[in-house]
C-alpha cells in the first residue's frame, strides 16, 4: 500500500469493531492501514452489547479480552498517536443486549438496570421478548430507557472516565435512540407524561376514548416531542462533560434522514446540532443504491446542517465500484468529513484507496 492522502478532506474516518482489539498485532494492522490510506479519525469501538473493551469497574470486561495483560484501548491510543490520528471512543448506549440467553455477569445492564429498560405500547418491557421475536420487527435486540435516571447516571460515568483515563480525541455515540415508534412507554415516562397532559399515551391511539378531551393530533406530536426531549436531555447531560474539555468532540452515530429520524426513532439530531449539544454526527447512509444515497445527500445539503456533518458510507454491502461513486457524490457537495463502516468489510474486499482511485 502506497501513502495516500483523501485530496481536499480534512476528516476521512472509519469504524473499528471491538473484535478487532483482541491483540496488539490486530490493532497494529488497524493503524497501519489508517496510516496508509489517509484515514485522519478512528472511531474505535470500547463498548458493546453491554461489555466494555477496556478497563472499568462500570460494566463487565468483555469474555473476549479477558485473559489480555493489556488494556487494549490505551494501546490503541497509544498507536495512533504516534500516526497523528484521531481516536473517537465509540459507544453503544440504549442497545445492550442482543441474544436470547441473559449474560452471566450480575453488574451486566441486563440484570443491574432490568427495571429500566423500554416498554411497548402494548406495556411489555423489550427484557421480556425473546430475541427471534425482536429481530421480526426489526429491532436490533434489548434497549435501555433515556429516561431512567440511573441510566443516564452510567453513561455520565463513562464518558467521565473513558476522558479521565485515556488520550482520546472524542466520544462517539451510538444507538442513541429508541428502537421504534412503538417503544418509550416505561410506566414511570408515562406517569410523567400523564401528569403533564392528563392523558396516559398508552390510550393516544383510541381515539374513540379521547377525541371528546382532547386533540388527537396534538397530543400525539406533543407524544412524539415528550420522548424527543428523553433522548436530548441525555444528550445534553453528556455534552455538560466533554464541553469542559477543549480537545473532546461529542459525535454520533445518526439515522441518515433528519426527519424520518425524528418521527422514528425520537432522534432529533437536527436539533442537537443547531443548539450545539453535538459537534457533529455521522449520517448512517448505508445504501447500495446510489440513487437513495445521492437524496440524502442533497435532502441534508438543503437543510443547513451539512457543515455539521459527516457523511456515513457502508463497504460492507457493496462493491468498490459503488463505494467510490458515493465517495465522489460526498466529495461533489463539499462534506468536511466521510467515515466508511467499516475497517473489516475494507480489508475483506481489498478495498485500499489508492487502488481503487478513491481521490
């Protein structure tokens, strides 16, 4: 692989999953080939499935580097410093379980903050539906409740800590959001939400019951916007911390469009850019189709946020030919930043930048 740097782009990122920290000989492939192909931020997986890859008395060590001497995240840190690029701790939040069988570890979230986690509008915890069921949905596996305030307490922790203790460049933050519109219904949010309107948002959708009392539609944006504010008020807790820190930039993960993310999944990432909770988010464009891919682009463009975002391009579920047209698309409507999800699927399909003329 020859030195190649992406021409006119100051961020070229890309995700490393934390199976890739299980020795120092895969981390070091990892900043090597950053290195090599002008990639400027990593966004490194330390959390996932409720498991962290680096030392913590907060959640339980993942199985798979528990007989490590090392901590893999300092090494990490410690090896792309000597490059000059960028490490961004990635973090999964709301989603912390995704198979059938409970973890083993007691501190794990599944058995630690089993009261907290989401309820349906049907008032059945996510904890309690098997995972075949789940995945029939389309939704990814067990999520925590924004609004319990022991959950927000552990990831205050974290981010706290994950600062204090290692030479990062960011926290980087995923799955922040429900993972449906038919999720949000914890009885305490809804008592919070009853309290405020008089309606319990469990019956929003009998109109039959409430039309006499109330405005439908009102109630239910004013619904939509009560658990908007859960996910922003987490958001805005986490940004009371990185913001005392200069050299920290708050990203995350989003739904690629603004609207559809709002209306959804109760992700108002619009919004944290325009009051300045986020310093910039990574749109999830994951689409072989560069058609779609080229809406989103130009549907953000218009939007007034662009500056503020980076771009998300999936190599996984497509081919080098594809990924480089959408790279270009990104280029054509001058995005400061692209991230590629993720490292694996780029080394799995020979996809170097310089062989593939990505500039």
């Amino acid at each position: 692989m020859a030195n190649f740097a992406y021409a006119g782009y100051q961020n070229a990122g890309m995700w490393v999953v934390r199976y890739q920290l299980k020795s120092r000989q895969n981390i070091d492939s990892v900043i090597d080939f950053a290195r090599d192909n002008g990639i400027t931020d990593i966004f490194v997986q330390v959390i996932g499935r409720g498991r962290a890859y680096y030392k913590t008395s907060l959640l339980p060590k993942s199985p798979r580097i528990k007989k490590i001497k090392y901590d893999p995240l300092a090494y990490f840190c410690e090896q792309a410093s000597r490059e000059n690029i960028k490490v961004h701790a990635w973090i999964n939040t709301m989603l912390v379980w995704s198979k059938h069988q409970k973890p083993y570890e007691n501190d794990h979230p599944v058995n630690k903050l089993q009261d907290w986690f989401t309820f349906d509008n049907l008032n059945k915890s996510i904890l309690s539906e098997r995972q075949k069921t789940l995945k029939n949905k389309g939704i990814e596996g067990r999520f925590l409740s924004p609004a319990a305030i022991k959950v927000r307490q552990l990831y205050q922790k974290i981010v706290q800590e994950l600062i204090d203790n290692y030479p990062i460049n960011g926290i980087h933050l995923d799955y922040i959001r429900f993972p449906s519109p038919n999720y949000g219904y914890h009885p305490f949010v809804r008592e919070k939400f009853r309290s405020m309107t008089g309606i319990d948002p469990l019956y929003i959708d009998n109109s039959d019951l409430l039309e006499e009392f109330t405005d439908i539609q009102e109630t239910k944006q004013k619904w939509k916007d009560f658990r908007c504010n859960q996910i922003d008020s987490l958001i805005g807790n986490l940004a009371k911390i990185t913001k005392k820190y200069q050299h920290i930039q708050l990203s995350a993960a989003v739904k690629p469009d603004p609207v559809e993310a709002r209306n959804k999944y109760f992700q108002d990432w619009e919004e944290w850019l325009r009051k300045g909770l986020i310093d910039f988010v990574v749109a999830m464009n994951y689409t072989s189709d560069n058609q779609e891919f080229g809406r989103i682009v130009k549907h953000i463009k218009k939007r007034q946020i662009k500056d503020k975002v980076w771009m998300g391009i999936g190599t996984y579920n497509q081919n080098p030919v594809m990924t480089d047209r959408q790279f270009n698309l990104c280029i054509q409507d001058n995005y400061k930043g692209v991230v590629f999800f993720s490292y694996k699927s780029l080394i799995d399909k020979n996809l170097y930048v310089k062989k593939y003329g990505l500039d």
